[in-house]
C-alpha cells in the first residue's frame, strides 16, 4: 500500500503533501523532526487526511495534483472527511 497524505501544524494552518509507503513512519518521522525540509521548518505533524493506494504510480499522480491545488481545495479536502482537524495519527499506530 502506498498512502498520499496531508500534515499541519494547527487546524487550517500550514499544509504539506506528501506520499510514502509506510505512513506511521513517515509521519513520526514528520513528528520528530528527524528529516531536514519544509516540515521541519513549519513544524507539522499532525495528520489531517490520508488515502491509501494499490498502485505507487496512481499515488504519486495523486500527491502531483494535489500539490497543485488552491490552497482552499485542501482544506476541503480535510473539512470532507475530518471537520474537526483532529490529529489521525493515533488511529493509524
């Protein structure tokens, strides 16, 4: 499985893109700050929205077009599924 996620640092604060396929690592990786990068600097880790894929070249498509978005469509994409921000990352471990 491959996973396209999205990470902040409060509710509709900073957002970050990003696609891995180990997602509980990759965000404690966020979380720790172990990986210099825009996560690091805006300190994000909280997990807001992920999807799982089968396929690792539909979920890099998938982390592309997202990346492209308006600002504004992101945030949607989150409202959609988490209204209120919380943090996923516990229900993912």
């Amino acid at each position: 499985m491959y996973f396209v996620y999205l990470i902040t640092n409060k509710p509709y604060g900073t957002l970050y893109v990003g696609v891995t396929s180990n997602l509980v690592k990759r965000i404690c990786e966020h979380r720790s700050g172990a990986v210099d990068g825009f996560s690091k600097q805006h300190d994000l880790g909280n997990l807001v929205w992920y999807e799982a894929h089968g396929d690792v070249l539909a979920a890099i498509a998938r982390e592309k077009l997202i990346k492209k978005w308006h600002r504004d469509w992101k945030v949607n994409l989150v409202q959609v599924g988490n209204p209120e921000w919380n943090d996923l990352y516990e229900s993912i471990v």
